[in-house]
C-alpha cells in the first residue's frame, strides 16, 4: 500500500488524462477558414498541428516560441506538450525575416487556446 502512495505522489499531474490531439489546417490566400480558427486543448495534452499552405511561409506558435515552415505541396507539422495554459497566438512572418524580429503578417491565422486539467 505504501508503494502506490508514493507512485501516486510523484506521479506529474499533467500526465493524468492527457491526450494526443492532432489538428489539421489549411492556409489559403493568406487566410485560414473560421471553423479552423480556434484550437482547444487541456494542459499536459500533445498537440500536432499539421499544416498545408498555398505558398511557402514560416510560422510561429506565440508563447511557446516554436517556428516551422511550410512549402505548398507538403505537409508542415509541429507537435508540442501544452504545458503553459492561456491564449497563444500562431502567425504568419515574412519569409525573409524570423520571428524573434517581431514582425508578422497581419492578425493571427489560428489561436491555441490551452486551459488547465
């Protein structure tokens, strides 16, 4: 009984429930569609965001710093635990300059919204 006790203990409270959750979006002219716009996960999920794109761009994901690019005909794909909760913002930057610029296209394509377990 005393075993499972201290299992229970240092268990990480993340891993309790967590689910791998992949989402797949579209970027086309510039715009992603309204109904892929919101992404909702819990704290401790692993999340895959898989995207296509009708032209070369590099993204980032806000908050967790993470960039990836994506070339038309391919598939671009970031996988990452949410452990930061909150609203975290994914942009589109000019391919000529990188994110730690802070300079980006227009408003958020997608927002990754991650709330506690």
């Amino acid at each position: 009984m005393l075993a499972l006790l201290v299992f229970v203990a240092t268990a990480d409270p993340l891993d309790t429930q967590a689910a791998e959750l992949t989402f797949d979006l579209r970027l086309q002219d510039a715009r992603v569609p309204e109904s892929m716009r919101l992404i909702r996960v819990k704290q401790g999920d692993v999340v895959t965001l898989r995207w296509t794109a009708d032209r070369p761009v590099l993204l980032h994901l806000h908050g967790y710093d993470i960039e990836w690019r994506v070339w038309p005909g391919t598939v671009g794909s970031v996988t990452f635990t949410a452990r930061l909760t909150g609203r975290f913002p994914v942009h589109a930057h000019d391919n000529a300059t990188r994110a730690n610029d802070h300079a980006y296209e227009d408003s958020p394509l997608v927002y990754v919204e991650v709330y506690p377990r």
